[in-house]
C-alpha cells in the first residue's frame, strides 16, 4: 500500500508542477492574440507566425494542462447520481471507468499518435503556410504529452481508490492543489 501512496505523491506532483508551467501559456496565448490584433488594426500588416503562435500556445495549454484539470477535479464530470455514493462505491466505479473508457481511450490516441508524431519528426515538418511557425512536430508531440500526463493521472486516482477499497485511504496524500486549495475528486 505504501507502494501506491507513493506513486499518488509523484503523479499529482508530476500533474501540479506541468499545469503550474502550462497555466502561464494562457496569459501567453491572450498577450499574443492581443499583440496581432493591434498589429493588423493599428498598422495595417500581420505575421502568419504569431497567428499561428497563439493557436499554439492555446493547445499547448489544453493538452499539456488536462491531468492537471484532471487532478484538480476541473474536468468534465457529472456528480448527479455519484453524489449519493458512498466513498467505496464512488472508488469502485473510479476504477470500473477508468479501466473501461479511460485507458482504452488513452491506448487508442497514444497508438494513432506515435506514427503520425514520428513522421512528422521525420520530415521536419513545419506550417503549411508561407511564413507560418516551424517545428509543427512540436504540436503532436503535445499530444502524446497529454496521453502520459492524462495516464498518469489515471493510475494515480485508481490508486487512491484502492486505499479507499483497502481502508487505507489515510496513506494517501491529501490533495490540496496550489492556488486552488483542496482538490475537488
């Protein structure tokens, strides 16, 4: 048990630290998109690069920034039927879910992804617009970022839930998140 506790610590540490880097992309994001509209509106002229930068720095932040949403308890959920569970029925359906729709789902996208990241490290690819931003690699790399972190934090909450099945939820670490205080799952 104390095995699992550990690997809670250091998945939720992993997640924080990444949405703690990630959360700055969104001020990036709304600065750059900022910047290309006075551009184009005060001087008449834009930079298909920095429009493409803030679409980037946009989905950097989705999909860098999920297992952190996930970990934070900010993602989509519906708690109508769940809030009338008890904490080992709300455990065991953690883990029934996240072995049925979760992992699959992770596997499928990680799969697809690997060669179509590959590729695009191969070809050095960049934009298809002339003047557009190089390294689009980058991008789908992001991708199989989001796979990791998102699998990560999976494990990290089947985890948890089986101290919870075990009766030894008190191993697990509380989950306060920085800047947002106790975790909401």
């Amino acid at each position: 048990m104390g095995a699992l506790a550990s690997y809670i610590r250091f998945a939720e540490w992993v997640n924080e630290k990444v949405g703690q880097v990630v959360g700055w992309l969104s001020l990036a994001t709304v600065i750059i998109c900022f910047v290309v509209v006075v551009i184009r509106y005060a001087f008449h002229t834009g930079y298909v690069w920095m429009q493409e930068m803030y679409v980037w720095t946009y989905g950097l932040s989705f999909m860098l920034g999920s297992g952190y949403a996930f970990l934070a308890g900010r993602h989509v959920s519906v708690d109508i039927v769940s809030a009338r569970w008890s904490p080992k029925l709300k455990a065991k359906m953690e883990i029934f879910c996240s072995c049925v729709f979760l992992f699959p789902w992770l596997a499928i996208i990680g799969y697809y992804t690997w060669g179509y990241f590959l590729a695009s490290v191969r070809l050095g690819e960049t934009s298809q617009q002339v003047g557009g931003m190089p390294g689009l690699y980058v991008l789908k790399g992001a991708i199989l970022g989001f796979v990791v972190l998102m699998a990560m934090q999976g494990l990290a909450n089947c985890a948890r839930a089986i101290l919870i099945l075990n009766d030894a939820e008190h191993l697990a670490p509380k989950r306060e998140i920085a800047g947002l205080g106790e975790a909401t799952s």
